[in-house]
C-alpha cells in the first residue's frame, strides 16, 4: 500500500512524536541496526509502509508493539514511550 503525502521540509521536525518512522529510527526503537529491520521486514515479521518517494516507512505504534513483544520475551519486561 502507497503512504501518501510528504513533508516538504524538515524545519521543526519532531522525530519523537512522529507516527510514521523511516529505517534507522525503527531500528533504535527495536534496538538492532537497519540491516535487522530489512530482515525483519523481508520475513514479514515487521509492518511498513511504502512512501510517495519509494522508501519504507514504519508506524511508532507497531514498532514499540513488536519491540514489547520481543522485550516480554526475551527480557520479562516491556518498554515505555520514553524508553530507547
């Protein structure tokens, strides 16, 4: 599915309270690199987007949902908003 619309400038961009995310934040947000992220999403394992401008995009919500998920698990705790 195609995301539409775009920001044409970055002047007071707030990247903490964005809903859609590009890679690398989606990355810190589930503490692995973006070369992770690519795997994830190749195996169908994180939801995205794709942007007017062709690149991937992450909603916040999901990604802390997914990141959760894996903290409950692996950790027997999950993340706050605030948390990195």
């Amino acid at each position: 599915m195609l995301a539409l619309g775009s920001r044409s400038s970055r002047v007071g961009f707030d990247e903490e309270s964005t809903y859609w995310v590009g890679a690398t934040t989606a990355a810190e947000l589930l503490g692995v690199g973006v070369a992770r992220v690519n795997q994830l999403v190749a195996a169908g394992r994180i939801p995205f987007e794709v942007h007017i401008d062709g690149r991937r995009i992450y909603r916040r919500e999901q990604l802390l949902t997914v990141a959760n998920a894996r903290d409950a698990r692996w950790h027997g705790r999950a993340r706050t908003v605030g948390d990195r």
